[in-house]
C-alpha cells in the first residue's frame, strides 16, 4: 500500500506497508437500474433549492453553529493538512496489556525494505521478548495518525489508534445496580467453564451472511 521509516533515536527502519484485509473477500452491492443494467450515480443536490450542485462549484465547510459554516478554500486546507511524511515516528515503547481494544482502528501488516532487514528482526524481536508495543505518530493522506506497533507472528503490525477526544465516556453509558447472590455467581462460572477455550481459533467462525449471500 505504502512505503515508510520507522524512527525512533538515531534507528530508522524502511519499511513497507501492506492491508491485512483482502477486499475481494467482501460482498458489495451497487445501485442498479434493472432497465439498463447500469450502476447509478450518485449526485449533490442542494438540501435548500434542490438544485444539483456540479463538482466544480462545491467547497468544503465547517459547521460550527446549526446551520452556520466556514467557508475553506483549497489553499486554506493545504495549508492545515499534514504532509506525508510517511515516517512512522515512535514516542514510547508501553506494556501492550495497557492499551486497551478499545482504542484499535485499522491494521496493517509491516515488511521489510530494502536495508532493514535486520533492524527490522531486531525491534521485532526485542518487542516481543519485552512484551512491548511502540506508540508512534505517523503522518499521510493529509492527516497525523496516532499508531501502534505490535509484535505479530516473525514480525510487526501497524494498528491505528482512536485519539482519546474520539472516544466516548463510558460513565455516559446507562448501567443499573444490581445484586448478584453467591449461587447464581457460582452457577455462571459453571457456564462459562463449559464453553472456555485457552485459546480464539478465528478459522472455526465463517461469516455466514456473506455465505447466504453467495
């Protein structure tokens, strides 16, 4: 997908960017008019006239107030927007028990460039051996990506990360008291005992949707 360096000190490791997900695995479906047998486009229209508005009289705004906008043009935004750097830029290696799923974006697989094979081995290596990930920034596609870098298989994995202010407090989420007597705690361990496994198998779950629908 990309190139990039991992930096951190005076280490810079050229690495190279690849999806863990295969696309061509996904069922999509298109508007089509049965007619012609054509995909339908889809146009802008104006939510006050109606009218359609051609992409060359579109600008981009920002709602600060309902209904209230600022107006940016072009060179307002090139002028705000991270430049790609693709230098994957590590601030600090932490116990990867500390970030919590919740956090977790997108992954991508991290290989080998040209020159980093062994500095590469090594942080891998040493990653796994501490048991650390590697909180980093990385700056492409206009925007500065918190990551982190994890220990996978014989080498790493980029996870992109959810900024804090992204995430919602959990102590908005309603959640009633409740009294939990010893017998039915009991009785629940026994259930999950049933059906606990020491470790998650992911070739035992098939997306039974995508199967239907084939």
């Amino acid at each position: 997908m990309a190139t990039g360096t991992i930096s951190f000190g005076l280490v810079s490791i050229p690495v190279k960017l690849y999806s863990t997900s295969v696309s061509a695995s996904k069922i999509s479906l298109n508007w089509i008019n049965p007619e012609t047998n054509s995909r339908v486009k889809m146009e802008c229209v104006d939510r006050t006239t109606d009218e359609l508005v051609e992409r060359g009289d579109r600008v981009k705004g920002y709602e600060f107030a309902k209904g209230h906008y600022v107006i940016f043009s072009e060179e307002e935004l090139e002028e705000v927007v991270f430049k790609a750097t693709h230098s994957i830029d590590i601030k600090e290696f932490v116990p990867l028990e500390q970030v919590d799923p919740i956090y977790f974006d997108s992954a991508y697989y991290l290989g080998t460039n040209t020159g980093g094979e062994r500095p590469y081995k090594l942080l891998a290596s040493v990653m796994r051996e501490k048991q650390r990930a590697a909180i980093a920034t990385y700056a492409a596609r206009g925007k500065n990506y918190l990551v982190l870098l994890r220990p996978f298989q014989e080498g790493l994995i980029m996870q992109t990360l959810r900024y804090a202010e992204e995430l919602r407090a959990f102590d908005e989420v309603p959640v009633e008291d409740a009294e939990v007597n010893d017998s039915e705690l009991t009785l629940a361990k026994q259930i999950v005992d049933q059906i606990s496994n020491d470790a998650f198998e992911p070739d035992k779950y098939e997306d039974e949707q995508k199967g239907r629908m084939q």
